[in-house]
C-alpha cells in the first residue's frame, strides 16, 4: 500500500501531462466550434452606425449572401483584416455587414472615414447583447450567413488572404443563391 502513495503523483502528473500535450496539439484555435453552423442568425433590432434614427435587424440581413463581420476600433486585428475584408467587397461583390462591437459609435465612424468603409452598414452592438447571442469570443469574428438567414460557417480571428483562399471562398461557392463563384475562386477552378 505503501508503494501504491508513492507512485499516484507520479501517476496523476503523467496523466496530466498526457491531457495538456493532446490540448496543444489542436490543429487551429481560431476554428473554435459553433453551435450557430445550419442555425438561423439570431433575431436583432439595433441602431445602424453613422444614421440617426435609423435601426436594422435580422430581416436586413435575408435575401442574399452575406458576410457578417464583428469588429471595433479599439482591436488592432481588426485593423489588420481591414484591406482584406475591402478587397473581398471590390472583387467579389459579396455583401458585407458590419457589426460594432463594444465600442464607441463617434469613433467608429471616423475609422471607416479613415480606412474605408467594405460595409453595406454597420449595427452598433455596443452593450455586445447580439455578441453574446451569437457566441463571439472577441472581435474579429466573421460569419458567412446564406440567403435565408442561417449561418453556415464562422471564423474567429482576422479573415486574412490565405482563410478567404482555403475555408471562406469555397464554402461561399457552394451556397445555393451565390452565382458569382467564378469571382471567389478566380484561377482556382
């Protein structure tokens, strides 16, 4: 009996150690699991940045393919990821809404004055209420939301050349209600 006490710590760090090396070994921490993928895009009613008076919700967001972006001034990814969400806009014509995200209105509004502006409008979620509804662990975040409302896939992290190339373009050319797949996948066809 005496054997066995001195051997459990032992035993019980192995273990351990066998949990943490299989928990750093995931491929991608940026591909964090979705409850919301094949969900309808939660219900919203929220100001719309820069248009006083003016509210938009869920509704806004049906018809045609779109992809939703989280972001806010005071995150520097998001300042990054910011030519490529333009470059999307410009060349493929994908419709991209933008949700600001705990931040402060004035400012987002010069942001996009200074940098430029890929969204067809952005909702102020400054309490984050539709962050949490949707599950963001932080900004950025983006989704890909179909012509119906449901979300069919979400990136946590900047959407950067290489994530457009490999997860959001060709998931994007396989959506029923999107005809402009030869703009997404370009030479890669």
């Amino acid at each position: 009996m005496t054997r066995i006490k001195l051997y459990l710590p032992v035993g019980v760090f192995g273990v351990l150690a066998v949990v943490l090396f299989l928990g750093f070994t995931l491929r991608d921490p940026n591909l964090l699991p979705s409850a919301l993928i094949g969900k309808p895009f939660p219900a919203f009613d929220l100001p719309v940045l820069g248009a006083a008076g003016e509210r938009a919700g869920r509704e806004g967001l049906l018809g045609e393919v779109r992809l939703v972006n989280v972001w806010a001034t005071w995150c520097p990814t998001c300042l990054a990821e910011h030519g490529e969400l333009m470059r999307i806009g410009a060349e493929t014509g994908l419709s991209i809404i933008g949700i600001n995200y705990k931040d402060d209105p004035q400012l987002a509004v010069e942001w996009l004055r200074q940098h430029g502006d890929p969204y067809d409008f952005n909702v102020v979620d400054d309490a984050g209420d539709l962050g949490v509804d949707l599950g963001v662990y932080g900004a950025p975040e983006t989704f890909l939301v179909d012509a119906g409302g449901v979300i069919r896939y979400k990136r946590v992290g900047d959407v950067n050349p290489v994530v457009w190339r490999d997860e959001i373009a060709p998931t994007l050319a396989g959506l029923a209600g999107w005809q402009k797949v030869e703009a997404v996948l370009g030479d890669e066809r």
